[in-house]
C-alpha cells in the first residue's frame, strides 16, 4: 500500500504511537530510510493556494520541504512517494498497513475493538502494563495470536531488536545480471566472447556474480537467445542498450536487487565484487564505483536497488535513457575501488591491444 516494508501502529493513543514512532527513526534513520504516516485533528487545510485553487504546492522551508495536495491520494500515488523508504511507520487510529504492531491498553479497547478490519497480519503485542490480559476479541480474530511475541510497552531495547530483525530480513536479494548484450560495433567483435581468463568474457562474469549472487543471469538481445546455455533475460526494453537491460532485469523480478557488471571490463575481479557488496547501501537506490578519472557513478558496475526500478522508469517516460544520469541526480552510494584499474574498459581493437599487454604484464 505504501512501501515494501509497512506497519500500522494501533492499539492506544496518537500521542503514543507518534512517541513510540519517534524512538525508532532516532535509532533506525542514520542506516535505514523511514517514512510516518498520520493524519492532522487541525481539519481544514491551511494553504491558501489549495483555497484558491491550485491542486498541488510545495513550498521549500530550507531545512525541510512540504507538499499539500487538495486530492486524495490511492495506493499507487502513495508507492510512489514512499517508493524510496525502507520503512513506514503508520498511525494505525487512521491509516491501516500490510503487517501490524498491536498495543494492548486498556484505556483504548474499544477503539481497537473497531478496527479489528485492519488486523490482518499482527507481528508484535505490546502490553502497555502487566495486569490487562490479551482481549479476547484479539484472540478470536488472530487465530494464531499464541505464536505472536510479546514485549512490554516500555521495553526499548527489546522493540528496537525486533524492528532491526526485521529490517535486515527486508533487505532484498541479490541477483547477477551480466550485461552482455551489445553489438559491439566499435570492436569489431561480441565483447562477450573474447577470452581474457581462458574461457568467454560473458562466461567469466557469470561465475564471478554467481558466487556471490540467488540467481546470475546473461542480459541479452532477443536474437542472442541461443548463444550461450547460461540463464539468460533477453531485454523486453529495446534498442536502449545497458538502461534497457538493467529495465528489463526489474521487469523479470522486481523486488530482487540486482548487481550489474558489464563484459567490456576484462580486470574487475572477485575482490572487487566483494567490496561493492559489503559495502552495499540498501537504503540509497544504488551502490556505484566513483570512476577515478571523471568522479562520476560508473552505472555498469553497481548494485540496482529495488527502489530503483520506478525511478529508472520515470526517467526513461521523460526520453532519459543513460543510467549514469540516474545515480547523478538521485541517493546513491559512491565508492572508490580497490584498484581504480578494473574499471578501464576495452571498446575498441587498440583498447583491446593495449588490454592485452596490461594482462601479460599484471600475470
């Protein structure tokens, strides 16, 4: 409804649940993303502009921004707002979520007693004191609300650990995609096919991600289909080189993300692989290498956040079709690779000469 990793807080009063909300971002926002979700007892809307007539304002309040829509918004608008967050902490008194956290206070029983609707996925009692038991239209409407745990309302500490088992949980796989659909024009040759490690390009990166990777894949055109016997995903985006390639990877699994390696980089090696992911940054839409040379992400050896695939999209509806200028003007993580070296590529015969001498001397 809102993100991949939603909960609604219900159960006792706003000004709890708001404190409670407070207590986790001030633990959770310097690793993770976090989003809230309220709603205002003010009523009316204060902007003048919506008054008379605009349908959308932002206003800039240089430390913070705001924006004030005078219509509704569905599920859709609100994924895409909250598209980038790792976690969404909702007021459940006035907006539901996928999975629950319950309080049980005695004081709001029968607030809660109304939304019993919204109790579809419960994770976590919190019990405000030791002498209110579990109501029992709780345990008639979550049939296995035994196997729940059970924290009290004041154990920081234990609500805390609850919330980092679940955020590292929610951290999506990985998966390997290889790039190696291009034509190669400028080489003379399919990149993929030449053999810089004694086997073809395309092979060598595919075992290299797939240590490391769920699943590895060979990115390719849909008339490459039968050149190699390795998982392949031929790209449903055309003609829109590596952007269409990365787009397509999301369209085959989009909650996996995806590590990217383009076959034009014959010196990237396991090591190198192994930096980017233990430094990988779920919480940006990407983990890029910084290219020594211009300082700017190098897009085709990095790891694709989830989060990211609506904003390729975005850019791609405004005729944007370069991933570099994706990482640019978004949250990325930039690093600096261990050995600036494995990130020339070989695009040419006299880039492939000269790669060639480098790899005789580097043995």
């Amino acid at each position: 409804m809102y993100g991949r990793n939603e909960w609604a807080i219900l159960g006792t009063t706003c000004t709890q649940i708001q404190s409670l909300a407070k207590q986790i971002f001030q633990h959770f926002s310097s690793r993770f993303s976090c989003a809230y979700l309220d709603a205002s007892h003010q009523g009316e809307i204060g902007s003048e502009m919506l008054q008379a007539g605009a349908t959308f304002e932002y206003t800039d309040y240089i430390q913070a921004q705001q924006q004030v829509s005078s219509t509704p918004w569905n599920q859709f608008k609100f994924r895409q707002y909250f598209n980038e967050t790792d976690l969404v902490v909702a007021n459940g008194n006035h907006h539901p979520a996928v999975k629950q956290i319950v309080v049980i206070d005695s004081d709001k029983e029968a607030s809660l007693h109304k939304r019993l609707g919204q109790l579809t996925d419960v994770r976590l009692f919190l019990m405000k004191d030791r002498e209110t038991p579990l109501f029992d239209f709780i345990k008639e409407q979550v049939p296995l609300w035994k196997d729940i745990p059970v924290l009290s309302l004041n154990d920081q500490t234990g609500i805390l650990q609850f919330f980092e088992n679940e955020l590292q949980t929610a951290i999506p796989q990985l998966n390997g995609l290889v790039l190696a659909g291009g034509k190669s024009l400028r080489m003379g040759q399919d990149k993929g096919n030449i053999q810089w490690h004694g086997i073809p390009q395309r092979d060598y990166v595919w075992n290299l991600l797939n240590q490391f990777c769920a699943e590895t894949f060979v990115s390719c055109r849909p008339d490459q289909i039968e050149t190699t016997n390795l998982p392949q995903i031929a790209d449903s985006f055309l003609d829109l080189g590596p952007f269409g390639a990365i787009l397509s990877a999301f369209r085959t699994n989009p909650d996996r993300a995806w590590l990217v390696l383009a076959c034009d980089l014959p010196m990237f090696d396991e090591a190198t692989v192994r930096a980017l992911i233990v430094h990988r940054a779920p919480q940006q839409i990407a983990t890029a290498f910084r290219n020594s040379e211009e300082g700017f992400p190098e897009p085709l050896a990095t790891i694709w956040e989830p989060k990211s695939y609506p904003i390729l999209l975005s850019f791609l509806a405004q005729g944007i079709s370069c991933p570099r200028k994706v990482l640019i003007n978004n949250s990325c993580k930039l690093l600096d690779a261990p050995n600036p070296q494995v990130l020339t590529n070989v695009n040419t015969p006299e880039q492939f000469e000269q790669m060639q001498e480098r790899l005789k001397t580097k043995d």
